[in-house]
C-alpha cells in the first residue's frame, strides 16, 4: 500500500513529466517567426511564394511554397528577393500567413 502511495505522489509532482512540453516553450515555438525569401508576388490573389527554413509550429520542413496572405496589406512593399521573417498558420486546408515583418 505504501508503495501505491509513494508512486501516486510522485507522479502527481509537477516536477515529475512524462514527454510533456512546458506551456511556456508551448507558447513561444506557436509564437516563433520563420525566416524566408521573397520567390514571387501574386498581388491580385494575395498569394506570395516563399523559400523559408523549418516551420517549427506546423511541423513542416524548409521548402519553397506558395502562401495564402491573411491580409493582402501584409504583401505591401514587398518585392522578390526581399528577406523576412513570417508566422503562417493551416486552416481549412490553406497555408495562411498572418504576420510579415522584415528581416533583422
């Protein structure tokens, strides 16, 4: 019984963790900006095609590919071969990027 015990307690202990990612580096890979490059422009679609790196919170690997734009606002100023920084989400079977901002 003892024994029962001491296990329930021990895998009740927030310092005990079975896999589990700590909310805060849950928060912060959701929140991280992938580094790109500017591959072409579709204005009229709000479409852009971007060369990036890993995308970490979509578990994808660095590729070029084309991009929905949440807001066609976001493709303002922006030319081919512009470097920048993005954040895209998945939703209803598109690649949607919300955020743009340039590259440091």
């Amino acid at each position: 019984m003892k024994t029962v015990l001491l296990w329930a307690a021990l895998l009740a202990s927030p310092h005990f963790a079975l896999a589990a990612e700590p909310p805060a580096a849950a928060a912060s890979a959701a929140d991280a900006m992938t580094e790109a490059e500017v591959r072409k422009i579709d204005l009229a679609a709000a479409k852009i095609t971007l060369r990036h790196g890993e995308i970490k919170s979509l578990d994808m690997p660095a590729m070029t590919m084309v991009f929905q734009a949440r807001d066609k606002r976001l493709l303002d100023g922006l030319k081919v071969g512009d470097k920048l920084r993005f954040k895209a989400v998945h939703e209803g079977g598109q690649f949607i990027v919300t955020d743009i901002q340039a590259a440091q």
